[in-house]
C-alpha cells in the first residue's frame, strides 16, 4: 500500500523577534524520506489525509514534539494565516484540533467498548450515583433518627428538607430552665439525661476499666480531634486519656479540664422518656420536591422507601476478614483483642454471665480460597482442620476462647443472599462483582465445572467463577489465583477488593464493627461501643471514609441506602466510592466521619502533616512499626506497649502482610500449654530461613538488641497469655 506523503510536517521556525512561525515548504528529518518524498507519484503534500506537525519544547531548542493529525495540510493551513504574511504564529490552535481529536477517541471508546456503556464526564468529574428522591433520604434520617441512631447535636443536613424538628431519643430531653440548647437543636430531645465524668483513677499501676454502659459523646471528641479544624493528633491523645484514666499514675495536673470530659453515662429517668418509632413521614406539598438533586444517569430511580422494619439489637461483634494460610498479623489481631478487651478470662471458665458487662465477641471470617475459586463441599470441615494444622491459628481453638474467639467460613453467595436488599438482583452482575473504584476484574461462568462440584456445594452467583483472559491452568500465580498477599509485588487485591464489600455485608447483617486485619487493638472499646450511630474514620487530609474500621447497625435504613445505591452503581463498595455515596445522598451525618487520630494515628505524619507537632511514637512511615530507624530504636524497648499511642482505641498499620512482627523469634510463643504450636512454628521458620532450628533455651545474645515496635508488641501480647503478666488493666488470666 503506498502512503500519501507520510513524512511531511509543517514546521514552525523562529522568527527574528523570537517567536515562532509556519513555514509553508515542506520539511523532512533526513534523505531518506525527502527522496521518499520526491519520487512519490502524489508529491503534493496537500492532497495527504495526515498533517505532522513539530512544535518546539520551551527552552530546549534542539527537540521538538511531533504532533500527527488526521486532517488534511490544506485544512489545517486554511486555520493559519501563510507564514508569508509576516505575522506572529505559534501552535494553539493546532494543539486545540489534536486535543479535540483525542477527546473524541476516548469518548467513543468509553461509551462504546467499556462495560459502564456512558460518555465520559470532562467537566463535572465522576459521574453522580443519587438514585433515591429527596423524600426517601428524608424517610431515612427519620427511621434513623427515632431509632436512636443519632445521638448527636449536629445540625441536620439541609438539603434533606426537614420542615419540622424531629423528635431524637438519641439525645437527652432539653432541661425545663435552659431553653438555650432547644434554640439552637436541629432535633428535639426526647432521651434520658447524660452525666459527664472523667474515669476515676484508684490504681496507679493499671488503669480502671470503662463504667459499664458509659459512652463516648463523639460530638465532643471531634471537637477536639478533627483535623479540619485545625487540631492535633498529639492533642487529641490527651484528651482521650485523660476522659479514661489511661495516665494512671503518671498523669499530670492541668487545672479544670471539665470541656474535656466525652465520656457520659444514661440516667434512669426512661419513665420520662418519649417514646418514638421510627416514622416514615412523607412530604408532598414540595414545589419542586427534588430541587439541587443530581441523580445517577445510568440508573432508575429507587421506589419509595416505605414499610421498613423496625431496628434489631446487635451485640458488640468485632468481624475480621482473613483470606489465605493464617500467619501473624491475624494471630496478632486476635491476640491484641483478648490484651485490651472485657471478655472475662480473668474469671472462672463456669462463671455466670454478668448483668452489667455484655461480653465482646470477636468473629475471624475465613475465606478458604481465592476470591473467584471453584466451590469446596468440604470448605467448613478443611477450614477447621487447616486451623489446627497451623501454629498461629491452632491455640485459639482452645476452649477457653471458645466464647469469645469465633471462627466463621466465608461464602460469598450465602452472604450475598442474606442481604434482603440485593438478593434477587445481585447475580445481574454475573463474573463482574469485582469493582474497586470504578476498575472491575472480569471473571466468567464455568458451567462445566459447577455441574463437576457437588450439589452442597455453593460459588460466586451459584456458578464457578474462572478468569476471563485465560485457563487457571496457564495463570498459576496470577491475580485471580492468589491466596494472601506473599510480597508488595504479589499482592491478592482480589480478596482486598471481595473484603471492601463483605464488611458491608457483615454488619448489615449480624451488627457490630468491622475492623481489617492489619489492626491492633490499644484499648477497651466499651465507650466507644456505647454510641449508637454508625461510623467510619477519616481517610487521612482528605475528607473520605477509610472502612478499616466500619460500624453498621443491624438492618439499618442507612445499610439499605449503601447497599441500593451499589446495586445501582456497579456494586462498587471501594471507600472513595462510598464516600460519593454518602455525600451525594446527604447521608454523611448517619455514617459519621471520625478522626483518624482514634484508630489511624500515624496516618497524617506518613503523609507529611502535623510533622511540626507529632504524636508519640514519631512515625513517618508505616514500615517503622516494623523497623525504627537506628537513633529512635531504644524506645520501643524502654517504654513498651504503654507508650504506643497511648488513647487510641487501636493502631492501623496497613499491609505490610510480607513483615513478621518478630523476626529473630517468628512463631507463637504461648509457653507450655501450646508448646506443640511453638514447636511447629520455629520448624516452619528454621524452613524459610534455611537454618538450623533454635534451642528453645537460646541465649539472649541470639536476640535482636533493639526490638521494634511490632516485636515489643507480640511479646507483651505473648506475655499475657503465658500468665507472666497481667494484661491492660491489670487482669490475669484464669485458666481454670
């Protein structure tokens, strides 16, 4: 095939006054292609279909960046005036016709040969996701609010349109001579009265645990914690503190530090209390009902939420999603909780039920193979044998944790069944379930492998889930087949991806907080646990939810909200995603946004904030829990467990699954009574290192000298459960 002119540009050259100009001959980079030029049978470069054209890169004179595109020479000559005119040219105009150019492949492409099927958004960024009317929103912060979801003073959102204040049970009643706060209140206050106080300290070497029934007036905590507003992590630590004794012993005098107190207990005056349903209002006599509402282009719009069921208690529930063979960072998890939280080990094994203390419950849900893996029949029973084969998880079946330590099997499709608000319409999605952020990882239906598992056996959309580029068998290793993230470079973003929806599902429909894995819990959550309303934390500067912790209230209409709106919108449950969610839907008041300070406190310094005033310890990346650099390595050491964060209810050390939090002593080291478990795990760590196993009686010049974070962390854990120490708040525990 013979080319028109394929060489020729038009070449801007300088000018005496500097500035650039066209030149009307042609111009070619070397002989080869002028004679190409020559001796081609159409040598009237106007008559080609392209138009090179080289602009030259400021202050680099000796490059230019060729720009090729598909008009005519003698178009795109009719756009500049001849260069023979003497006037002053440069290349706008021509890098606007590319441009135009390129925008128009790329919103073909995206409308034609992508799966959303839409044409791009250039000016208004992501596309909305709003599907439903402005009185549904309203009906659902009504259900909310008289559910008691929304113990809070903050004002309701606007846009919602409230005509009248609603009556809150959440908050106490406004008090007979102060009118003051009634003035100022978006919602009536029909609860019983709240008493403030500081924890008060009657031990000086460990601190008291949280009053029973006290709660956390997280108004008040993000008063003193929000980064929006200017205040500090370091700062925000105190406060924390201080409202729970957690300076016991050590604590320094401040004067009346009353506007600090967050802590509160209910009074008894229920009698008094305005009773309230959860009402589904519905305003009608709107103008124009859905004014200043932008709603999903590429979904309908919801029916009327209507004949919602009223809310069901939860129990205080800590659901963790582990995917892989169970290593350290779960084992850590698990260990953390039983250091730091009120399950009762201090006491008898037989002893009955306390009246004031509801004892926590933490759930290790299992995913037993790779996200898009063909159904087991056997899953639960291979899942419990996995668990006793393996050093980290085999001590936690032990029954003295069997009331508090639950291991559940993961099955996507009964999960995804068990939600009333996507089980008829979920499988539309078919192999496409995958969404994070707008990126979905396609996989397909194998028909013939499903009718191979056995008729018990359940997959993704009751079908065997395989990837769409190619056999299993030709991508060993690859994304679709990892199980557990081995290394930075070999990460299972599948099941990261599987979990950004399933803590949704969870607390959906059992209740409680989701926590990810790489978490730790730093103290007692039982204040924390007292607030009723839903949340998650601060996504560092920005103003974006991090799900690492979520709460959900069981069935909530806040629950069915997100869960419609992913249905409508690719069934994306990525955190930025919801953030739009909620935002769009005016909705971010009922999931509330805390700061990251509670849960997340090295966060802002890893990202170049507050670095002027720091919290303690001074992290500025997330690998130093794992390894200090050298001249801050004594700390860890000489302050321990107390000085980690000291008032954060726990520490998110995101990833870093490849990291052992002891590497000098790498297995569990629970004494004794689990000695068969420690046994295994140094032949499976003298087996990765290619070392001889250790003495169990090694010296301490085989230790590491300075001990990070991490490990410090481990072996206090460790400590406890071996019975040398007692844990946070001074308990030891009873194995009898």
């Amino acid at each position: 095939m013979r080319l028109h002119n394929p060489h020729h540009r038009i070449l801007f050259i300088p000018s005496l006054s500097g500035r650039q100009r066209l030149s009307p001959l042609p111009s070619f980079s070397n002989a080869v292609h002028e004679k190409h030029h020559l001796t081609s049978s159409s040598r009237d470069y106007r008559t080609s279909w392209i138009t090179r054209v080289e602009i030259p890169i400021p202050f680099v004179p000796s490059r230019r960046i060729q720009l090729i595109i598909p008009l005519p020479p003698r178009f795109v000559g009719s756009l500049l005036p001849s260069a023979r005119s003497g006037r002053k040219r440069n290349g706008t105009v021509l890098i606007l016709i590319a441009f135009l150019f390129l925008w128009t492949i790329f919103a073909f492409t995206k409308r034609f040969a992508t799966r959303s099927k839409t044409w791009p958004q250039p000016f208004s960024g992501d596309p909305p996701t709003l599907v439903y009317e402005r009185a549904d929103l309203r009906r659902m912060w009504l259900w909310e609010i008289a559910s008691g979801h929304y113990p809070s003073n903050r004002p309701l959102p606007v846009a919602v349109g409230f005509q009248s204040m609603p009556l809150n049970p959440g908050i106490p009643k406004p008090q007979k001579n102060n009118l003051s706060g009634l003035l100022n209140a978006t919602t009536i206050g029909t609860g019983v009265s709240r008493t403030y106080f500081h924890v008060n300290v009657t031990d000086p070497s460990f601190p008291p645990r949280p009053v029973p029934g006290s709660v956390l007036d997280l108004d008040i905590v993000q008063d003193n914690c929000e980064f929006s507003t200017n205040q500090y992590v370091r700062d925000c630590l105190e406060v924390l503190r201080m409202g729970a004794g957690l300076d016991n012993g050590k604590s320094i005098r401040r004067g009346n530090a009353d506007k600090w107190k967050h802590i509160f207990t209910e009074g008894k005056d229920a009698d008094g209390m305005t009773q309230t349903t959860p009402v589904l209002a519905n305003f009608l006599d709107e103008a124009n009902p859905n004014e200043g509402l932008e709603f999903s282009r590429k979904a309908p719009r919801e029916p009327p939420f209507l004949n919602y069921p009223p809310p069901k208690p939860s129990t205080p529930i800590y659901h963790i999603f582990w995917a892989g063979p169970f290593t350290d960072k779960p084992y850590i998890a698990i260990l953390s909780f039983l250091f730091t939280q009120n399950v009762g080990l201090h006491l008898p094994r037989n002893s009955p039920p306390s009246k004031e203390v509801c004892r926590p419950q933490i759930w290790l849900w299992i995913n037993p193979g790779p996200a898009a893996a063909i159904a087991n029949p056997r899953a639960r029973s291979d899942m419990y044998e996995t668990l006793a084969a393996n050093p980290w998880s085999a001590p936690f079946l032990h029954p003295r944790f069997e009331d508090v330590v639950k291991f559940k099997l993961w099955n996507t499709t009964e999960q995804l069944d068990g939600v009333p608000e996507i089980k008829d319409e979920w499988r539309i999605f078919g192999g496409s379930i995958f969404n994070s952020g707008g990126y979905v990882y396609e996989v397909k239906i194998d028909k013939e492998a499903e009718k191979a598992s056995s008729a018990g056996a359940s997959s993704l959309a009751n079908d065997t889930l395989t990837t769409a580029e190619e056999p299993r068998k030709q991508q060993k290793n690859g994304i679709y087949d990892r199980l557990g993230s081995k290394s930075q470079q070999d990460y299972d973003r599948m099941s990261v991806i599987l979990s950004d929806m399933a803590r949704f599902i969870l607390c959906h429909r059992f209740g409680g907080t989701y926590l990810d894995a790489d978490t730790i819990f730093l103290r007692d959550w039982e204040e924390l646990w007292g607030w009723k309303g839903a949340f998650a934390y601060r996504w560092s500067r920005l103003e974006k939810y991090n799900t690492a912790v979520l709460r959900l209230n069981k069935g909530s209409a806040l629950g069915s909200f997100l869960f419609r709106t992913a249905l409508k919108n690719d069934f994306d449950f990525h955190p930025m995603t919801v953030s739009r969610y909620t935002k769009e839907g005016h909705m971010e008041g009922l999931l509330l946004r805390l700061p990251d300070a509670l849960f997340d406190s090295a966060w802002l310094n890893t990202e170049g904030y507050q670095n002027d005033r720091p919290p303690f310890p001074y992290l500025t990346d997330f690998h130093h829990l794992f390894s200090l650099p050298r001249e801050h390595g004594a700390a860890p050491l000489a302050l321990g467990f107390e000085g980690f964060f000291r008032g954060a209810f726990s520490y998110h050390f995101h990833n870093y699954w490849w990291e052992p939090f002891d590497p000098s002593r790498n297995w569990p080291d629970l004494g004794l009574r689990f000695i068969k478990s420690e046994r295994k795990g140094r032949e499976e760590a003298a087996a990765a290192s290619a070392a001889p196993a250790t003495d169990p009686k090694e010296n301490v010049t085989d230790d590491m000298r300075d001990l990070s974070w991490a490990t410090v962390l481990k072996r206090t854990f460790e400590a406890y459960i071996r019975g040398e120490r007692p844990n946070m708040y001074g308990e030891y525990i009873n194995w009898s």
